[in-house]
C-alpha cells in the first residue's frame, strides 16, 4: 500500500487539495484490500507497475454509502475480470467522506507500461460484457451509475521509487 500513498497525494494535489481547506482523511473501501492484509503476491505485482490510472469520482448528495456499494457489488467484479485478463496489475480504491474535498472515490489502477494503459478502456468494456452479455442491461446499469456520481477528472501518473 505505500506504493499508493506518493501517486495519491501527487495525483490529488492538483484536483484534491485545490478544492479542500485541509488535507482529505482517506480511508481505503471496505472492499478494497487493506495494507495489513495485502498478499505478498499481489505487492509484488504492483510494484512492477510503471504508470498508474488514477480516476476521481464525486458521490452525488445522499448517494454516497449508495456509491460505494455499487463500486464494491458492481465495479469490483469488473475490475477482478479485467486483471484476471490481464488488463492491470492492481487498483485500489480509496474514499474520503470530507465534504471540503473535490472528490469522494478516487480509483487507482497500476499498470506495468503505457501499452497496458492504452488497453484499460476496451479491456474494462470486454470484462463488462463477459459479466453481462445483455447490451440492454449495461445500458440501464449505466444509466443508473450516473445517478450516483460525477466524474470529477483523471490523470496518469508515473510511479516513483
């Protein structure tokens, strides 16, 4: 997990840190895996990462325990397909209830090079089709993400060392 913490306070610095008074208290989702019960496979995996995708996500007003059930019962699953397929190497999410702050999810995918990050868009789209093959629901599930939250931005960043 201290592999996060640079790309998150770099990242969050030009969009995060504008927006809020104080620095945001971060507190990783309850289905994000915790550092004290991270696999050593899985911090041997990102810390071949290079670049990371970091997006950020404003829960609407009242939607956000909402929100964050959808990331955890309705974009984990997509995500754990799409590395499965070899799309990433790790993300993890993180989410800060300070209403100061521009954002309140912020979602951080390591990638080995900027080959796999040209991937990550189709690869996330074939995992949302193997789980749900019916165009029709992807179109409704789509439609009720956005009543949930705003894209607020998103940057790559170089993971430093």
């Amino acid at each position: 997990m201290r592999l996060f913490v640079p790309i998150l306070f770099a990242t969050a610095a030009g969009l995060g840190a504008c927006a809020s008074r104080g620095r945001p208290s971060l507190t990783p989702s309850p289905a994000a895996p915790a550092a004290t019960t991270a696999t050593a496979a899985t911090a041997a995996t990102a810390a071949n990462g290079t670049i990371a995708q970091v997006y950020y996500w404003r829960a609407k007003p009242g939607k956000f325990e909402e929100y964050t059930r959808y990331v955890r019962d309705v974009a984990e699953p997509i995500d754990d397909e799409a590395q499965r397929n070899g799309a990433f190497l790790s993300v993890t999410t993180f989410m800060t209830r300070d209403t100061s702050s521009a954002w309140t999810h912020l979602r951080i995918f390591v990638l080995r090079d900027t080959a796999q990050l040209r991937g990550l868009s189709a690869a996330l789209d074939a995992a949302t089709i193997r789980l749900e093959p019916d165009s029709a629901k992807r179109r409704l599930r789509g439609e009720y993400s956005a009543t949930l939250r705003d894209r607020v931005g998103a940057v790559t960043a170089e993971i430093l060392r």
